[in-house]
C-alpha cells in the first residue's frame, strides 16, 4: 500500500499561493491587464440595469418607440461590449498561464532529478506523477479564472451595492442583511475544505501509485494469478477517494446553500418592500427595476464565491503539495575551492583533469612488485596471486585490518574508514558499512563478495555518489570525491546496476547514455555486451524497447545496460554482478570480452558466482558491514570458510543481493 509524505506545517491559503509569484511574474503584465479588462466588463454589466431605468422611466411612461428601440440599441452594445471584452480576457491569460504551467513541471522534473537517491526511496511515484500532473493542472486553473474572478467579483460586487445604496438607501441596507452570516460561513468553509481538498489529492497520488504498479507489474500479477486483489485493492483506493470527494460536495453543497438562499431571500424581501413603495408614490417604477436588476447581476458574482473559494483551497493545497518537492534539498555541491568544472566531453578528457599520477594503457598494468601471475585463474589473464603484505598470505587468514595496499599510495580507488547508515535508520542500528578499508589500485579490477544484505551494492552506490558516506571518504586517484562535481565524478565512474534498467527509446539512445561519440562507440559497446542481436531488431539499433525495456528479455535488458557501463571508455567501472542473467555460453562470450575492457580499466565488480569472480585480479570479502578478507580467488578458496561457502554453491551463496 503506498504512504503519502506526511504534509508540512500548515500556512494560510494566501501566504501558500503567494509563492507562486516568482513563476507568475514574468507574465504579470498580461495577467493584470486582463485583470483589468475583466473588471470593466463586469461594470459595464452594471449600466445595463441604469439603462433599463432611463426606459422605464422615460420611453415607456412617455409612450415613445423611437426611445425604446435607441434603449434597445444601447443595450445591445452593452451586451456586445462586455462579452468581447470577457473573450479578449480569455485569449490574454491562455498562452501565458500554459507557459507557467510548462515551466513549473519542467522544473520540477529538473529537481527530481537532482534529489538525492534517498529522497526516491521515500517517495511512491504516484505521489511524484501526481504533483507534476494533476496539481499543477489546479494551478493553471486557479491562475486562470479564480485568481481573477475573486478580484473581479469582489470589484463587481462593492461597485453594485454602491449604485443600489445610491438608488435607493432603505433597499440597499435590505439586501446587506446576509453580509454578515455568508462571510461567517465562508470563513468556516475555508478551514474545512482545506483539510478535504488535502487528503483527497494525496489519495489520488496513492491511486496514481497503484495504477503505474499494476501496469508495470502485470507480469507478475497475471503469473501468480492476483488480478482480483489487486483490483479489491484499487477498488479500496477508489472508495476512500470517493468518500472524500462526497465530503468534499457536502461541504461545498452547504457553503451554496448559504450563499444563494441568503441573498435569495434578501432580494424577495426587496422586491416586496419596492413594489410597496412604488404602488404609494414614494418609489419610480424604473427606480425599482434597476435596483432589481442591479441585484440580479450581483447574483452570479456572490453565487461564485463558493466554488471560487474551493478552487482557491484546492491550489492552496496543490502549492503546498509542488513546493514540499521543490524545497527538498538536492544533492549537495563541491565544497568551495574545489573542481566545480564539469567533464569536457569525453571520459578522457576527465582522467587528464586529475593529472598524470596513474597513466594506463592496455600494454601496461600496475602491479607491486614481486606478484607471480598465473594464467591458469583468469583464463589466459595476468593475476597476481601474492598480494602485499596486509592482504591474504599462503598458510593463513586475510587480515580484516589492512587491506588498502600498497598504503603510500592514493592512486586508483580507496576506501578511507567508510561507513554508512541511511538517513531513514533509527541512529541505534548498526551502520550497514562500518569502518571500510579498501585500495583497487590503478588498472586493477577487484571482486566484491558477500552474503545477501552484507553491504555490497551500498557500497558500489557510493562511488558515483548515489548516497553520501556518513563517515570516511573515498578517493580517485587522490582527489576526494567529495571535492569534485558529481558531473565530473560521474563522467569517470561508470555503473551498470544489477537491475536493467531501460528507458522508452531507442536501442542506440540507451545504451549512449553512457556517453561514447556515436555509431563507431556503440557498436563496440554492443560487441563488449554481445549484445549484437540489436542490430537484428526491426529497425535495429533505433528500435524502441518500450517502457522499462520490457520487449526484451532479462538477459538483453543486462547486456545492453552493461553495453551503455562500457560505452564511454571510463576511467573506473563499477558493476554490480553484471552478469546474472545470462545463459552460460552467453556469459563466456561476455566475460571473454570483459577481460579486454578490464585491462585498461580500475573496476569494482559484486560478484556471487566464481565465473564473474575470476573476471577480477584480486577478491574482497564484505562480512557484516566490513571487509574481512582480501586475497585471489584460490587464496580465499583455501583460507576462508566463509568465502569458500559462498563458492560452493549453496543455497546462501546464490541469492540476489538486497542491500535494505
């Protein structure tokens, strides 16, 4: 069931719609013109009644056509007048209000994405989809049409009282009677509907939630045959919504109950009291006409003020709702004097920036000194079996203290005393890292093994900064990552995530997200993944995978993702065992052509099976939030029994990792 964010401490309905303004100023001009020529339509609907008296009075008691049709002429261009005027109100607000309204959601989709990891975690995407859609929908509206009309209304309304008092004082102060219990009322309303129209637009995120979930989990609805509970589900959603809607009507039933009957009644008794007076001399039959029919055009301005008082709480509320968003903090930037300077292009480009400390090639590997190689362990690839002293030695157990070797050295990726707790974890909880010490050294790829929930893709998301350290640091060949901007860290880091994520475009679109240059990139890209089987899809490369690339299969949707981790040569690759999906003979093809990307990159690869293991020079043991062993693959094999369990095979060993 999805959870609504709990709503802010609330403000008054015109402080909260006052910080529209930023948005409505660049178009002030044209709203308050419009503002304006409303306004004098709606008063030249109140000489409509003055000239009805001037007939009464004049054409019709004195017999004369001529003045009847020149009152009739007069009142038809009145008529004329006052609607084009509305209509010209209309064509000035349209494109101006659309233009905020695309800016606000562009906005807020530009914020969203520079929200931090956590902040998606907390937040159902319906509550998200809703806010962007539905809300800022309410705004157009309210900036449209309530916004003016309460100005407008309340114009016409002071306008008309002043005439009716000038007409006729005694009738005037007749119809004033319901002044003061419409107001109470109105005052009542506001606080009430606040709290309605607030619920029943967080419902419909929630609704919003389980409709987005049921689409993209129909697969799974349909294989274990739940579409019944899930339309009961909905159909609750739908209820409870529905229930706040008809609170919502009761509510507003009963503010226009009171507003038209009031004033109903108070016209009645006018219109009583004036043909009392009329028939004793003391009134003009024209008198009364205008008075009447000046209280009749006031009709529709006091009717309005019901629903333009909900429209006005309902973007209230969806104001509240855009800026609980807006005014989540974003990712936090480079401390001052650090590299703000964003990559140039190119992931080269990147690696020149932090210096000639850790040049590589792929004829050059960076190894200390005295390491033996084996080719035998990584099928044909240099491996050094004797790591320096700190890490795993022949005859017994990896120390779980030093494991950053060679330590007078900063180059390649380093792990400095890292923890982490999510935001969201109660402060007395272990920490899901603690304390990790970690060196992949320049050119080297190190395997990252551990038990389901031990802490490896948390730790993995913490390289391209997906969530910040809480203690510690981590370093680039030197330079914290904390000092650099997250578009140069990221233009270095490179990630494919144990879950493919595709988007709605097109194959090549995909996997370029990753940068490269083009076609030659990409089909490089796509041959490192073997993914070649996209230049085999209908329109090939530019074949669109659909939503969540749920067209392809589990193993293309990985391989084009590990196509878009490779595609703009990073500097350090990180991979979050890239390989699950994949038949047998599909994973050799790929491992085979992973090893040449490997030799000319610093990687960090979570790996659960020995074939994704041997991908990697050396292997690092995570065991309760710390690194407890590092050495070779055979080294652990024979020196570690809990890393020799996770290999064997069982059952605890082959479960997909989740990290919460």
């Amino acid at each position: 069931m999805p959870t609504t964010p709990s709503p802010p401490e609330s403000r008054s309905t015109v402080r909260t719609l006052l910080r529209l303004w930023p948005y409505v100023r660049p178009v002030r001009a044209r709203l308050f013109t419009a503002a304006f020529i409303a306004i004098v339509a709606s008063c030249i609907g109140l000489v409509i009644p003055l000239v009805l008296k001037w007939m009464v009075d004049g054409p019709i008691a004195d017999r004369d056509p001529a003045g009847v049709w020149l009152g009739a002429l007069y009142l038809l261009l009145l008529g004329l007048a006052e609607a084009l005027l509305f209509g010209f109100r209309r064509w000035l607000v349209a494109r101006p209000l659309s233009h905020v309204e695309a800016e606000m959601r562009a906005g807020l989709y530009r914020h969203l994405q520079r929200l931090p990891v956590a902040f998606h975690d907390r937040w159902p995407s319906g509550q998200l989809l809703s806010r962007a859609t539905t809300d800022l929908m309410l705004l157009r509206m309210f900036l449209a049409f309530p916004l003016t009309f309460l100005l407008v209304n309340g114009v016409t309304i002071l306008v008309g009282v002043i005439i009716m008092l000038l007409q006729d004082w005694t009738l005037g102060l007749v119809i004033l009677v319901p002044a003061v219990p419409v107001m109470v009322t109105c005052v009542v309303f506001e606080k009430r509907y606040s709290g309605a129209a607030r619920l029943a637009q967080d419902q419909v995120g929630d609704l919003t939630t389980v409709v987005e979930e049921g689409v993209l989990g129909i697969r799974i609805i349909k294989g274990f045959g739940r579409h019944r509970s899930q339309a009961r589900a909905f159909r609750e959603l739908s209820e409870k919504l529905r229930g706040t809607e008809l609170h919502k009507a009761r509510l507003l039933a009963t503010i226009l109950g009171v507003i038209v009957t009031l004033p109903e009644l108070a016209i009645g008794a006018a219109l009583v009291l004036g043909a009392v007076r009329v028939a004793d001399g003391s009134l003009s039959a024209g008198t009364l006409v205008a008075f009447l029919s000046t209280a009749l055009a006031l009709r529709w301005p006091v009717d309005s003020i019901g629903f333009l008082l909900a429209m006005s709480q309902e973007a209230a509320t969806a104001t509240e709702r855009y800026f609980e968003v807006m005014d989540a903090e974003p990712e936090s930037s480079p401390a001052a004097g650090s590299s703000t300077a964003p990559a140039a292009g190119s992931r080269a480009a990147g690696a020149a920036r932090v210096g000639a400390a850790a040049p590589r090639s792929a004829e050059r590997r960076v190894h200390p000194p005295g390491e033996s190689r084996s080719p035998a362990l990584t099928g044909g690839r240099p491996h050094p079996p004797t790591p320096t002293p700190g890490s795993a030695r022949a005859g017994g157990p990896p120390s779980p203290e030093r494991h950053d070797c060679p330590r007078d050295s900063e180059d390649g990726l380093v792990f400095h005393g890292v923890t982490f707790r999510y935001p969201d974890a109660p402060s007395d909880t272990a920490p899901v890292l603690d304390r990790v010490d970690l060196h992949i050294r320049p050119g080297e790829s190190l395997a990252l093994v551990g038990a389901t929930g031990s802490g490896k893709t948390t730790l993995t998301a913490l390289v391209p900064r997906l969530h910040e350290v809480t203690e510690g640091r981590i370093t680039l060949n030197g330079t914290d990552i904390t000092e650099m901007s997250r578009e140069e860290l990221r233009s270095r880091v490179a990630v494919a995530f144990e879950e493919p994520t595709l988007f709605s475009a097109g194959v090549g679109e995909n996997v370029l997200m990753g940068g490269g240059d083009g076609e030659e990139d990409l089909n490089r890209a796509l041959a490192v993944a073997q993914a070649d089987f996209a230049h085999a899809l209908p329109q090939g490369t530019d074949t669109q995978v659909g939503e969540q690339g749920l067209s392809l299969s589990g193993g293309q949707r990985q391989r084009l993702a590990l196509a878009r981790a490779v595609v703009g040569r990073p500097d350090f690759l990180v991979l979050d065992d890239p390989l699950s999906a994949l038949d047998v003979h599909t994973e050799a093809a790929v491992e085979a052509a992973l090893r040449r990307v490997l030799a000319d990159t610093t990687a960090l690869i979570v790996a659960h099976r020995p074939s994704t293991v041997l991908l990697a020079d050396r292997v690092a043991l995570l065991s309760g939030g710390r690194i407890t062993a590092v050495g070779t693959h055979h080294e652990l094999l024979r020196d570690n029994p809990e890393y020799a369990h996770l290999m064997s095979g069982a059952p605890a060993g082959n479960q997909e990792d989740d990290e919460r």
